[in-house]
C-alpha cells in the first residue's frame, strides 16, 4: 500500500526535528534552514546493500541541492549530492520512532510489524513538509530501490512547490492567467468606441427595411405569404428557420444528404439545404408544421407514431415530408420500393423497419396524403 501527499495540499510544518535514542538523549538536530531535506524512515535499510545504489541517489539528490538522511532500526546514514557517505551506528533500537513530531506526522504508530516499510518527508528550507511518502508493502523491491523511486517523486515536487509561496500560483494557473490578460487587453484595445446596439427584431411575415445587397422575396408558406429581404445566396433551409421561425425543418448535414430539411415545393418533395429562398418565390411551399389540420394529425404523423417509426425524432420532419410525397407520387408499392424511394433520409436510430410499415399501412388504407 501506497500513500503520497497530494502537491496541492496546504503544506505541513514540521514541528521539530530532533531525534532522541529511547532513553531521551537528544543526538542529533536536522536544521532545514540549511537546505531541503529528504527524511526517510526505513527499518529494513541495509546500509550494505544501498551502497550499490549511492550513485543514482546522488544524482537525484544533485538536482535539487537536498540532503538526504536515512534512519533505520539502529543506524542512521546521511548522504549529500557531493560530500562523502556518513554512517552513524545508534546504540539503541527504535530510532525510526523517536524524532519528535515526525511520527504522529506520518502516523508511524500503526506501521509498527515485521513486514519492511519506507516513509519519506521531504522539507523545504522554510521547514514546510512538501512531499510525503509511506509504502507498508514493497514485495520483492528493496528500501534502497523503493527510497530512489520516492526520491525521484520528492524531486519533481519540490521543484513545483518551493516557489510557489512567492506567487501562489501553479504553473498551469500562471499560463491560463497570461493567456487570459493578453486575451483581454487585445479586446479592450478594439473597444475604443460602443458597439452601436442590434436592431429591433422583425415580426415574421412583415415586411421588413430593405438592406444593402438583399432583394424582396415572397415566400408562401403553409398557405401564407411572408415578403422578407434576403441576400440572393439564402437557402431555403435558413430563411424557413432563421427568418420565419418555422423550425420543424431541420439543419442536418447542410449538404442534401441526410434528408432531415425535405419539405415540399408545389407538393413535390426537395432538399431546402440546396434550394435557394429565391427560386421558391413561385412555388407553395408545405413544411411540417402545415400537414396537421389544426389539432388533427396528419395520417402519416398519426402512422408514425403508432408504428414507432422514431426514436431521438431529429430525423423524423424530413422523413414524414418524404413519407407524404412518396405515396403522392405511386412509389409505395413493395417494402423495396419504399426502402429505395426512402433511401435519401438517414435515420441514425435505426427505425427504418417501423418507417416502412408506417408508410405501407397509409398507402393501403387509402388515406388522404
């Protein structure tokens, strides 16, 4: 098991680092203010076996400038990036539970057992706990391997901590800070006049203040006529929903392929994404919200219902309009037919087999469509 304190967290004062042997002699004093410093408490250390490893523990201790000292069950070792190895023997056992502070701050009370474990405190030069480490199970893996794994951790928090307190900033926070002051000042820059404020809007269907490069267009809709000033390159699609606020029709792919905005022109079924506004100024033009008579659904809504024909229903306009159209003009003759005339609307659901036997069934009822 593994636990690390969180490099976010409000750090932690070390209260005192003075370590007594267990008749409460005081033998030896840390002083953080000399640098940081790596604690670690092992039981298990065998000084012997660490010293295969004292060049890579250098090397990470060099990084940072830390001390390391390492308090096992009766000896303690000290090492620095560049001085030579200390080794001091302790005449008595238990050490590693005797600095004052450090154990309740580590709750090593409820590690004591057979099984080797590692605690490591790492504390800046303001005496502040910036990283800590406990393993109570390292299986097969050595103290000294285990210690230079946490080391290497230790060392990438202290080199994201200690100047922290200068600015109580993280680095990410520094950058999104940056980020977002350019961002303002480039905006306040352009501001220097008011943006003069949006015209009142339009009730639909009125006739509206012709505008540079539009033209008048008439369109009759679901039996009305609404005059509206568009630029001559409005689809069909746009001015329904955009203009009139007949949303119905839905805005799919945009590029005639889905079949989500079919609507009808003179009762003949098209795709309004590739229609403009202008070349319908003639044609009586049917959206989904003109098939129903009043509250009275239209039998092919009616159908699709009752069949479940729809599931999200974001499909479902361009499908009944394509529906009507299709048994207006013979082409409901088979299953297959109807799947091939039907072949240009995209259910993504995958209510195709329900839209089939909606369409069949008003086609053999001889329903007005």
């Amino acid at each position: 098991m593994t636990t690390q304190r969180a490099p976010d967290a409000p750090p932690e004062r070390v209260p005192e680092l003075l370590l007594r042997d267990l008749d409460g002699r005081a033998f030896m004093l840390v002083d953080p203010g000399a640098g940081p410093v790596v604690v670690a408490f092992a039981p298990g250390w065998d000084a012997r076996e660490a010293r295969r490893h004292e060049d890579a523990l250098r090397a990470e201790l060099r990084g940072f400038g830390a001390t390391l000292l390492v308090l096992g069950q009766a000896s303690m070792w000290r090492l620095r990036a560049d001085d030579p190895t200390e080794l001091l023997t302790v005449e008595h056992d238990g050490v590693v539970l005797r600095a004052e502070g450090v154990a309740a701050l580590l709750g090593l009370a409820a590690a004591a057992g057979p099984r080797p474990w590692l605690a490591v405190l790492l504390i800046d030069p303001r005496g502040n706990v910036r990283f800590r480490h406990v393993e109570w199970e390292m299986g097969a893996r050595s103290c000294a391997i285990t210690l230079l794994s946490a080391l290497r951790a230790a060392a990438r928090a202290l080199r994201g901590e200690i100047a922290r307190p200068l600015l109580q900033l993280t680095r990410r926070e520094l950058v999104m800070t940056t980020l977002v002051s350019a961002f303002a000042f480039a905006l306040l820059g352009g501001c220097t006049d008011p943006l003069p404020p949006p015209p009142p809007p339009q009730a639909p269907g009125k006739p509206e203040a012709a505008l540079a490069g539009t033209v008048p267009v008439t369109l009759r809709v679901n039996g009305e006529a609404h005059t509206l000033d568009l630029e001559p390159r409005v689809m069909l699609l746009d001015a329904l929903r955009e203009r009139l606020g007949l949303t119905g029709t839905k805005k799919g792919c945009d590029q005639g392929q889905c079949g989500a905005c079919t609507v009808h022109l003179d009762g003949r079924r098209v795709l309004s994404c590739l229609t403009l506004a202008i070349a319908a100024q003639e044609a009586a033009i049917t959206t989904i919200e003109g098939l129903a008579t009043g509250s009275e659904l239209h039998p092919m809504q009616a159908a699709f219902l009752e069949h479940d024909g729809l599931q999200c229903g974001f499909c479902t306009p361009g499908q009944i309009m394509s529906a009507v159209a299709l048994v207006r003009e013979g082409h409901a003759i088979s299953d297959g037919e109807v799947r091939q005339q039907m072949s240009g609307n995209i259910c993504r659901c995958g209510a195709y087999p329900n839209i089939v036997n909606a369409i069949q069934e008003v086609k053999e009822g001889g329903l007005p469509v």
